[in-house]
C-alpha cells in the first residue's frame, strides 16, 4: 500500500496533469470560436457527429445516380 508522501506526490502530479488538460481545453476552445463554432469545442463534437452520421447513410444508402466505386488493382 501507498504511504501518504507517495500518495501526496501522485496527488501532485494529477494535479499538474489536470491543469495542463484545462489549458490546453481553453486554447482549443478559443481557437474554435475564432473560427467560426460558436460554442467552441461543444459545436465542433456535433458537426462531426452529423458529418459521420451523413458519411454512413451514404455509404449504406449510395444514392442512385452516384456512379460505382472504382477500384484500382496494382
């Protein structure tokens, strides 16, 4: 089992990890909202979303017209 000093440190280092994550979250954040997501990295996690969910449907439902994929054998 863990003595308190090596509980006190790992503590710490959580600690430190914890604010790194925070500020690295907000710089991203920042940089979404300058580019145009309005609610940062919440709008960013939900375009994608529907951009997989679109690129699903299509691959499971190609539309008619869509001519067929071509592949290239070397």
């Amino acid at each position: 089992m863990e003595n308190k000093e090596e509980l006190q440190k790992k503590n710490a280092w959580l600690e430190s990890r914890l604010d790194q994550v925070e500020t690295e979250m907000t710089r991203l954040n920042t940089l979404l909202l300058n580019c145009g997501f309005p609610e940062g990295i919440k709008t960013l996690r939900v375009t994608i979303e529907e951009l997989l969910s679109e690129a699903e449907d299509l691959y499971k439902n190609p539309p008619e017209d869509r001519p067929p994929t071509q592949i290239f054998e070397f």
